[in-house]
C-alpha cells in the first residue's frame, strides 16, 4: 500500500515534526492569529506519536512474534534513555514535594514501573512513558486479534469498541488522557496491515476527507461551545484519532513529492530520531520553567532551541552507551 511505504519511509520525519509540536504546545510562546490555535492543539503531537508506534509494533511483530524478542527489542530502546532522567528528576524533585514515607515509596514505585500514571501514584513524572508502557504490553494482544482473525475489520471494531469503553470508564479522571489515545494506537496497528479496500484509492480519499473533517469540526465545535466535555469526556483528544492518520498520510505524501530537496529534511529526522529523548528533557524543563517563574518570548525561545540540543545530545550518548552494553554483553 503506498500510503503506508510514504509513512513508513518517513516516520523519523514525522516524529521530527511531532516533537516540535509538542515542544512548541508546552511552551509559553504566543504566535499571532489563528497559527496559535495550531500551536495549542500541539499535544496532538503525542497522537502522532502513537499512531507510528502502533504501525510500527505491527510490523515488528509481523517479522518476528516471539515475546522474549519482542520485549528485548523494546526495553533496550525505552529503559536507557527514561531511566536516567527519572531518577535524576525523582532525586531532585521528590525532596521539594513535602510528601509523607508512604507517598514518596508508592510515587517512586509507580515512575520506576510506569504504572504510576494508571494507579494514581503520587508525583508521577508524566503520563506519556506510563501509557507507552501499556500500549506496548497490549501490543501482543492486539497483534493477535487482529492478524489471526478471520474477519480483521470485525476484530479491529471490536478493538476499538473495547478501547472506548476503557475511556468511557475513565470519564472525570485524569486517566481519560492516556485511555483517549487507544483508539489511534490501534489505528496504527491497523494501518500496518495489508487492506483490500486500500486498492480503492478514490473511496480511501473520501473516507479520509469525512474523517478529518469529523474529526475537526467535533474539535473545534467542543472548544467553542462545549468546553465542559473537552477534558473530563475526553473530547479534547478523540478527535484526533480520525485526524491523526490523515495528517501522517498527508505529510508523507509532502515528503515523498519532494524527495529529491531529501538532505534538506536531515535536520527534522534527526530531531526525530530523538523525539523520546528530547520529550524526557522538555517534561522537566517546563516544570523547572514554572517553578522560577520563566517569561517573555526571548526566554521561551532560547530554552526550546537549548531543549532540542540537548535532547540531540542525550540521545546521542544514549546510543552509543547502549551499543557498548551490547556490545559488551555479546561479548
């Protein structure tokens, strides 16, 4: 399917414009006009986010299913880079929180095992890692509901009615913005398998016309006259599970229409290969930001540009660190 090989090829690319969505969304910069309704909408980026991820467990899975593997495959590419900056973070910001024995041992546990997010734990360092983590321990599941059934469109309904129950049990808690992603999860799951239907290019268009503008104008309707559902209904993130494929489709395609202008994206897709690494350093770095109380466009500027720098660098030495335990390990 070609929409899927323009994805693929360029999932670092889409990362990369992911991350600085994100990072763009998280700071105070106000851009003018409607460009900063685009910019709050930047936590979308994490949709993005999960959507490749989806599509590419699928595609990991396809190749090899064998859990140990699997498991490996992932811990080494999670556990390096997350670690280190939790604990970092845990040893510098748990002593300012004032919390009792208990809670400081129940929100240590709930970040070191990223269920913390899902059990409530105290000081949770972000929801993001802890839903990752589930995601990645459903994918197995969701890999064998989808690929080993007869019928892989009724599975994937039924997938999906499973997740939105999960969501609706989650109404007026906090968990509601991780359980809201599942759907594009799975989307992205699906989006790695082979579809007959995909052939039909022209009834692929549409359905993804409908979709994003569904998806669209349910977002802006909410924002605009039903606030009230955005957060504790989850209507501030659901929407983007129809958007999320179109806009990852549409990008690819942008990239695949100007490959040969291909060196001048270097940039975006190293920023994108170290989209995890950069999201770690920006969680701290905006709580470290509203702690001293930082202002004025200059300063916002100036630690988005150093976040993006050092994120580049961690991952970086993440990379080579965890090749020499590799390395070392085969040995």
């Amino acid at each position: 399917m070609q929409r899927r090989e323009w994805v693929s090829r360029y999932r670092d690319e889409l990362k990369g414009i992911a991350i600085l969505w994100v990072v763009l969304f998280h700071s105070q910069l106000t851009l003018p006009g409607a460009w900063d309704t685009l910019r709050q909408l930047g936590y979308s980026g994490v949709d993005i986010f999960f959507f490749l991820m989806g599509m590419g467990l699928y595609r990991s899975l396809q190749k090899n299913g064998e859990l140990r593997a699997y498991a490996s495959r992932r811990l080494w590419r999670v556990l390096p880079a997350y670690l280190p900056v939790l604990v970092a973070w845990m040893a510098v910001m748990y002593p300012t929180f004032g919390l009792s024995t208990t809670q400081v041992i129940r929100g240590v546990l709930g970040n070191l095992t990223m269920t913390g997010y899902w059990i409530q734990s105290p000081k949770v360092f972000n929801w993001f890692a802890n839903g990752q983590f589930l995601f990645l321990l459903l994918a197995p599941l969701c890999y064998a509901g989808l690929s080993q059934s007869r019928k892989p469109a009724t599975a994937l309904v039924g997938l999906l009615a499973l997740a939105m129950g999960a969501g609706l049990a989650c109404i007026g808690q906090e968990q509601m913005m991780g359980a809201s992603r599942l759907p594009v999860f799975l989307l992205g799951m699906a989006f790695g398998m082979e579809w007959p239907i995909s052939k039909r290019r022209g009834l692929v268009v549409s359905v993804y016309f409908v979709a994003f503008a569904v998806g669209l104008t349910t977002l802006l309707l909410t924002m605009t006259r039903y606030r009230e559902l955005l957060i504790d209904y989850g209507l501030y993130w659901y929407p983007f599970a129809l958007m999320t494929p179109v806009l990852c489709v549409f990008f690819g395609y942008l990239f695949h229409k100007a490959e040969k202008a291909t060196r001048l994206f270097a940039p975006l897709r190293l920023i994108g290969r170290a989209s995890f690494e950069i999201y770690l350093l920006n969680i701290w770095m905006i709580e470290l930001a509203k702690l001293f109380a930082v202002s004025g466009a200059g300063m916002w500027a100036l630690l988005c540009a150093g976040n993006l720098l050092a994120g580049l660098g961690y991952h970086a030495l993440i990379a080579w660190g965890t090749r020499a335990l590799r390395t070392r390990r085969a040995a």
